[in-house]
C-alpha cells in the first residue's frame, strides 16, 4: 500500500470514528424527535461500523499478499 493510501485509510477511520461519538451521544440518551429518527440515526451508525470493519478487511488482505505496508 502506498504512502497516499494509508493516509487516506487512517484520515477516513479517524473522520468516521468521530462522527461515530458524535451521533452515538444523543441517540443513547433518548434525544430522538421520534422512532424514525431513532432508526435512521441507527441505521447510519450500523452503516459507519460496516465500513470500518471492510476497511479492515481490505488492510488484512493487503497485508497477506503484500507483506505488510509497502510505503
């Protein structure tokens, strides 16, 4: 993987991971106008925590066939 690459990888975790806490704080605590907010809100967290898990999936596939980052 390339040095633009891992960049990109971490940059998008750490912009993911913060709209994570952001969205996650009111939802737990009942801030919802009503049950559909309250299921769109969850399904986009459920989305976020799908891309993060591919996101990894990716990295371990390139570290299997690649040895690790290459940068």
């Amino acid at each position: 993987m390339d040095a633009a690459s891992v960049f990109f990888g971490r940059r998008l975790l750490e912009l993911i991971h913060e709209r994570q806490a952001t969205w996650q704080k009111p939802l737990l605590m009942g801030q919802m106008a009503d049950f559909a907010e309250y299921k769109d809100r969850a399904g986009y967290l459920r989305a976020l925590a799908d891309v993060v898990a591919m996101m990894g999936s990716i990295t371990m596939e390139d570290e299997e066939s690649h040895g690790g980052t290459r940068v």
